[in-house]
C-alpha cells in the first residue's frame, strides 16, 4: 500500500501550477474572486492595490506602480516554478499584456486560466462608492471621469483568450511576448 501512496504523491506533484489572470475594470468583482481562488486552490494572490497605499500612498506614485508589478509579476513566476498556484488581481485590461503574462506562464510550465469579470456601468460605480466609503484610507478615490476613461481603454478579453486558446503572434516591435 506505501507504493501506492508514494506513486500518487508523485503523480501529485507533477501536476502543473496554475496562473489565474484575474481580468476585469475597477468595481467588477475581481479581489473578491481572487480571494476565493486563493483560498480554494492555497495559492499565492499578488494585488498590487493592496501594496501601493501602504507602500508609497498613492494609486501610482511616480510610476512606482509598474516596478512594484514587475516585482509581484516575478515572485509570481518563480512561485510558479516550483509548484504553487498563483493569482495575479491586476485587472489586465489589455489583451497584450494578457498574452505576454499566458506566454510566461507557460514557459514556467504552470497552466494558465484568464477569468474575466464583466460589470455594468451602474453596478460599478455604485461598488467603487462603497468600497472607498467603507474602507477609508485604504481605497483609492475615484471618479466617474476616471471610470469613463478607464472603461474605454480596457480591451474585453475575446473568447479564445478565455478558453485557453494559443497565443497570437507577438508584437511586431518586440522578437517574444517576455519582451
């Protein structure tokens, strides 16, 4: 019976590690779901949200924004390869950038789930209202202007991209989707 065991044991552990792309606009729902795939799967939930006020006290602060992603993205990638489960609660508004991390993923051997989280226009700005009333200091101010904008800017992932289909052709301007 101990051979058996063992032989599952390693059967489990060969088992590849996921990346959840937890894709959606502001209000949509996407650290609530985060939290529960972290919870559900014991896997690591980087939220760059959830970094940037204590850090640094703004949403961006001086571009800090893109290095502290770099960071997580990467401790994300090296959780990856050795096996743990990763959620990545960025939003990942463009379809670019949804590719390029899948490419990563990938090369680290992990799967890769893109989870996308649609919202209505109402339902999102009351949720914002709520979030930044309920948790003051701790949630960034924003306003309808920023929700338009941000709105218009973000690139609703196509069912392909949902469904695990293969990456498309890199960027012309760039020789791989790590690039």
């Amino acid at each position: 019976m101990g051979r058996g065991v063992a032989g599952l044991a390693d059967w489990v552990m060969r088992l590849p590690s996921t990346l959840f792309l937890i894709v959606g606009l502001a209000g949509a729902g996407k650290t609530t779901r985060a939290r529960e795939l972290e919870k559900a799967r014991r896997a690591l939930r980087f939220s760059p949200d959830e970094w940037m006020i204590p850090l640094f006290g703004e949403s961006d602060a001086d571009r800090k924004r893109d290095l502290l992603e770099g960071l997580l993205i990467n401790a994300g990638l090296c959780a990856l390869a050795v096996g743990a489960d990763v959620v990545l609660d960025f939003g990942l508004w463009g379809r670019d950038e949804r590719s390029a991390l899948r490419s990563l993923g990938v090369f680290v051997g992990a799967d890769v789930e893109v989870v996308y989280l649609p919202v209505d226009q109402a339902t999102q700005r009351q949720r914002v209202q709520e979030r930044f009333l309920a948790r003051p200091g701790r949630a960034f101010p924003i306003t309808d202007s920023d929700l338009a904008q941000w709105r218009a800017q973000f690139e609703e992932p196509t069912a392909r991209e949902l469904t695990g289909a293969p990456l498309p052709d890199r960027p012309a301007d760039a020789s791989s989707w790590a690039e």
